[in-house]
C-alpha cells in the first residue's frame, strides 16, 4: 500500500539521463578535457564502443585534442585493443595509470616522449577517484613509501618529458612518513555496466567485477570548479522498465548518457560467461590439473608456504598457479582467495582474463578491497618478478627497455604480511628437464633476472626489512629468502648444481643459510603430493 492508502504507486517526475549514440557522447568533449576511464584487461568492463568512437573522432576532424587520461588498471590486450585504440599523436597529452603493459602502443608513445605518463599505484587510483569525488584535497597513505613512486626514489614520471612533481609528495604526521597523492578533478568518465532501466539506472550483474565503476562516476559528477562533469555509461541494453532497487550499482543521478550497444561482449573471450558473472559455479571436475612444467613446480613450492584460513592474493603468470595446486589438493576450501579487482572466493581465471574468477563467493568494489589490503588483512601475496637485486627490491614496472607499470602489484606487497615472489631464475631460451624428483638444466637463459640494482623500484626490500615483512623468492631450482642480513639461498633442487646452476647465474654475491635445504622431491615428478 502507498503512505495515502491507495494501491496506485507514484513514480517521481524526473528526466533519465540522454540516451545517445556513441559518437554523440564523444563529440561532447572539448579538447584539453580530462577523462577517467574504468576497465581491466581482457576486456573486462571495458567500454569499447566509446574507445573507438573517440580515436574515431580524431581520425576524422583532429579533435579533442591534447587529453589528459586516467585509468586504475590496465586495458587491452597487449596488442592493439583497449586503450592501444587511442594511442595517437596530439589526441592524448597526459595519461595517469595504474599499468600501461596492455596496450604496446601506448607504451612505444611513451617511450618516443610523445606523451607524458605518470605510474601511480592501482589501489592508490582507484582510492583517489573516490576522494576526489568527496572534496578531498587527496590520499594519504603509506602506499609506495621506498618505491619508485616515492619522489625521493624518482617518482612517478615514466619518461624525460614526465615532469610533473605535484601528483605525489612525502609528508611527516605524528612523526610517521606518508605519501601524499593530491586529487585529480576529471570532467568525462568512460565505463561499462550490463544493463540499465528506463530511468537510467545502471546494473552490473553480468560483469565479473565492479572495479572502481561507482568511484569513477561519482569523481565525474562532482567535476571541477564547481562544474559537474558528465559520466558516459555504455552497456548492453535498455530495459524499458524499472530494476529492484538492490540490482542498481551506478544510480541515474550520476549517469549524464546511456550508449547502447547491443553488440557488447563481456569480455574479449566470451559474449557471456554466466560463470564469470557469479549466476552459475563449476563443478570440481572441471577444473583441468595444471601442465607438470616448471611452473607447477614453483606453484608447488610456493603453495607449501601457504596455511589454513590464509587470506591470499594471486598475481597474473606464474603466481597464478598457486591457485590450481590447492584446487588440486583439495585446499580452496582451506584459504579465502582475493583479488584487487574486488573478487573474494574461487579459482582465478588464467591469461587473457585474469581477475575474473570462477565459483567465487563475494564481489567488493575495487577500493573497498584495496581498503582492507591497506589495513592488514592479506596474510600471504603472491606476486611474479621480473627483475630482483642484491637488496633484496623487486622490479615488475620498468625493464629491458618495457614500460609496465606497477598495477596493483605496490599496493598489494607493500601490506602483505608475508610475500611470496614467484619465476625462473633465469630467462629467454631457459630450458628444463624435469621427473623422478629431481631437475636438470638443459639450456640455461639468456637473461639474468638476479641483478646488481634493478631498473625500477617496485618493491622495497629495505623497507620490508625494516617493517619485519616475511619475504621469499620461489624459483624452479631455488628458493630465497630475504632475511636482516641479506638475500639468502635457503633451499636447493634436487639434480642442481648449486655453484654452477645457481651462484654463477646470479649477477652478485648472494648468501646462502648455514644448512641449504633440498626442495621437496615429490614437486619434481609427475604425480606430485595431494
């Protein structure tokens, strides 16, 4: 019944935000304009259709020109989707990202200093859209203290044209030191839901993550100087009814346009992936076991390190298999698996779409989970490596001439209270022989991924010291520990030579434990241990 009595329901007298076509949205942009844009790799919430019709826009008239582009996480896939699209000379002037090694495009731009670029920490983005949509004057946070973020340590400037020194600062308060990262008025934002109803509403229920969507419109509506900036929403359909209240994860009021496009994929792979979107689980079976490579011998390793009730994070590549191995050994049940896309529960989807999960339990939006990592709640992280040196820091951002950009990885490893780095000693042309427990290196790699300095900074190993921070190194022959007397060889594999397959392929001296374990065999042959 209504407050008077009477069964008739009485809707608000209210317009829904526009409805338009793509180009339309975006010949609303003026040059100069700051955009935020949400979305992951993969394809992951990614609003495509708007990407496109931007660079479309350019191509034909030259404008807008000179944009200053945000984004949390990465897009594309590496090659010449997401934000790869846009990646062209006088369209954008700036960009602020979380990870620019999806779109190589956009990385070669950097390179030839055609844009200015700025790395800021995924979590610390995302943390951000929401503060600047409150009036705050910006974040405060420990996030990035010792990394290459921190000005002390050269900042967050990508390349020489990367100047700005106002995005980031180290303040003192109660005698501790924070990063202070100054908010950033955007007046468009550019995101994805699944569906909205006719009064502009917007849900996301077949998406496999809410990312940082909300936090994005919310930074878009209260715009700068006073001036509301408009939030651009794409998604599948338009209902010409209402939703349940509780299906509404963006509210009309912070939508100023609908871009229909009924050609929208969930992600790049699948059109829909039910699975993907929480609505149906897998059974146990069809979970394939992972390959017997050396990457199962080191998610073996790594997964011995983690105990029962364990709150834990999986990094994309080698990390990931840790996942597949306590599926294998019936341990899921045992440990709460998280993500920074916001996924808590279930087995991490593998390559293009990581950061989707399957048979997952609970969604968080992206700063709500960033939140509880910040606050202590991850008991083991585990992360790969691209670059480790003498003191113990750990480079994935920057190296061998590539611009990747630290992601969630400084959010996630600096709040950890245990870090478990995972990767082969060495790399290109490395090649293995492995079974009846033991291993044998038949062609050593070319690259020595144990350095005197790393490239960039994206982990701090005195810092993890100096905050007592539990810190291994698991490689296919060896594993390393990071102790208040240095980087130490604790445990070698059976079959390896430990001067001439380890010592002699790091490029400084490393200390070795009084007593150098031997790995266990049984992660050396095909069956392994349950």
């Amino acid at each position: 019944m209504s407050p008077s009595g009477s069964d008739t329901v009485v809707e608000l007298d209210r317009t829904a935000p526009a409805r338009l076509t793509a180009r339309e949205a975006v010949d609303r942009i003026p040059d100069g304009a700051t955009i935020a844009m949400s979305g992951g790799g993969g394809g992951i919430l990614e609003a495509d259709l708007l990407l496109g019709a931007l660079a479309e826009r350019f191509d034909e008239v030259g404008h807008p020109r000179d944009l200053t582009i945000l984004h949390s996480m990465g897009l594309g896939d590496k090659l010449d989707r997401g934000m790869s699209r846009i990646a062209k000379k006088g369209l954008i002037k700036r960009m602020i990202g979380g990870h620019m090694g999806n779109s190589r495009h956009i990385g070669e731009m950097i390179k030839a200093n055609e844009i200015e670029a700025y790395n800021l920490p995924l979590g610390v983005l995302s943390q951000l859209f929401r503060d600047t949509a409150a009036g705050r004057p910006g974040l405060l946070t420990k996030t990035g203290l010792g990394t290459f973020v921190d000005p002390r340590v050269g900042g967050p400037g990508l390349n020489e044209i990367s100047t700005d020194t106002s995005l980031v600062e180290v303040v003192e308060m109660d005698g501790e030191e924070y990063l202070y990262y100054r908010a950033i008025p955007i007046d468009f934002a550019f995101v994805r839901g699944s569906e909205a109803d006719i009064a502009g509403n917007v849900s996301l229920q077949h998406e496999p993550s809410y990312l940082d969507t909300l936090e994005t419109c919310m930074a878009a509506a209260r715009g700068r100087d006073g001036v509301p900036g408009q939030a651009f929403v794409q998604v599948k359909e338009i209902l010409e009814e209402r939703f349940h209240p509780k299906l509404v994860d963006v509210p009309s009021m912070l939508v100023s346009a609908i871009v229909e496009y009924p050609e929208q994929w969930q992600t790049y792979v699948a059109e829909r992936d039910d699975v993907l979107a929480g609505h149906t689980r897998l059974p146990a079976s069809a979970f394939s076991p992972m390959p017997f490579t050396w990457r199962k011998v080191i998610a073996r390793r790594a997964a011995d390190l983690v105990e029962p009730g364990a709150v834990i994070n999986l990094g994309v590549g080698v990390p990931d298999g840790v996942a597949s191995v306590l599926n294998e050994r019936n341990r899921l049940g045992e440990v709460v698996m998280t993500n920074e896309h916001g996924v808590v529960g279930g087995v991490t989807s593998l390559g293009m779409t990581f950061g989707a999960s399957r048979n997952f339990d609970a969604v968080l939006t992206m700063p709500n989970m960033i939140d509880l990592y910040q606050g202590g709640i991850l008991d083991v992280a585990f992360l790969g490596f691209a670059e480790v040196d003498a003191h113990g820091n750990v480079n994935v951002s920057k190296y061998n001439g590539e611009i990747m950009g630290s992601g969630g990885f400084i959010d996630i490893t600096q709040n950890a209270r245990h870090v478990v780095f995972c990767g082969s000693l060495t790399a290109g042309g490395l090649a293995l022989d492995l079974g009846d427990g033991r291993m044998r290196v038949r062609q050593e790699g070319r690259v020595h991924k144990f350095v005197p300095v790393v490239e960039h900074i994206t982990f701090s190993g005195e810092r993890a010291i100096t905050t007592g921070q539990r810190v291994h190194i698991v490689t296919e022959r060896a594993v390393f520990e990071l102790l208040p007397q240095g980087l130490t060889l604790t445990e070698i594999a059976p079959g390896i030579d430990i001067q001439n397959e380890v010592l002699d392929v790091i490029d400084f001296p490393v200390r070795t434990a009084e007593v150098v374990a031997t790995m266990p065999a049984h992660i050396f042959t095909e069956e392994g241990a349950l």
